[in-house]
C-alpha cells in the first residue's frame, strides 16, 4: 500500500485496521507526524515501512514494538534529534535501517543489539561520534 505524496499529516489507531497481512507500507512526503504502536499494530506483518520526509521529531518506545517481522525502515528526512532505540528492541529481523538527513546527535550503545542490521544509513546528521559497541551488531 503506497499512500506517498498525499496530505495524511496523522494516521489513528483504526486507519490501518483490516490490514493484517499487508507486507509493505508508503507513507514518505505525507507531512506525517508520528508513529505509535497503536496504529502499527494493525499491520504487525508489515515487512517494509517508508515515512521518509515527513514530520516526524521522535518515535515513541512503544511505536514499533508490534513490527516484529519489520526487515526494512526508512525514516530519511525527518526531525528526528534521537531515536528511542528501545523502540528497535523487538525488530530481530530488521536488515536496513535508513535514518539518513535527520538531526541525529546521539547513538547510544545498545542501539542496535537486537537487530541484525546489514545496511545502516547514518549520513546527514549531527553526529560527532558513533560508539563502537553500537555498531557490533551491524554486519
């Protein structure tokens, strides 16, 4: 389901509802503002999530701990300073993670330790300095 380019700035829990098997989900340049598991645990087989360029300053702890099948997300664009990385911590088949043009200042050491991260897009942030231990994950 791609509902990129359109003006969706929020989704509520029953927006996805019905959706259980859906595997991909396109929600970039659609002015979005947040993601909580209320409304990503109607698709909790999703497998790809785009919200790139959206409006998004912080994923809750909760938002994605219903996506345990999640392989791929792309957060590129937004006003994210952090992102809650306990919100990673059910994500054990997360493969690329893409936080690339954000505002990113920190990446804390457990960052990925569930996570069998391949691609890991950091590019474009506020970093001056990525603890070793959070990338022994990152293959």
């Amino acid at each position: 389901l791609n509902l990129s380019l359109n003006s969706i700035q929020s989704l509520n829990e029953f927006s996805l509802s019905g959706l259980i098997a859906l595997k991909r989900l396109g929600l970039s340049d659609t002015g979005l503002s947040n993601l909580d598991s209320s409304i990503l645990g109607k698709v909790a087989r999703l497998e790809y999530l785009q919200a790139a360029n959206n409006n998004l300053s912080f994923v809750p702890e909760d938002g994605l701990k219903e996506l345990s099948s999640i392989q791929s997300l792309d957060l590129s664009g937004n006003s994210l300073t952090e992102v809650n990385f306990t919100a990673l911590q059910s994500s054990f088949n997360l493969t690329t993670l893409n936080l690339t043009g954000n505002a990113i200042n920190n990446v804390n050491d457990s960052a990925f330790v569930n996570t069998t991260l391949h691609s890991l897009y950091l590019s474009l942030n506020l970093l001056s300095d990525v603890p070793s231990a959070a990338l022994e994950k990152v293959n």
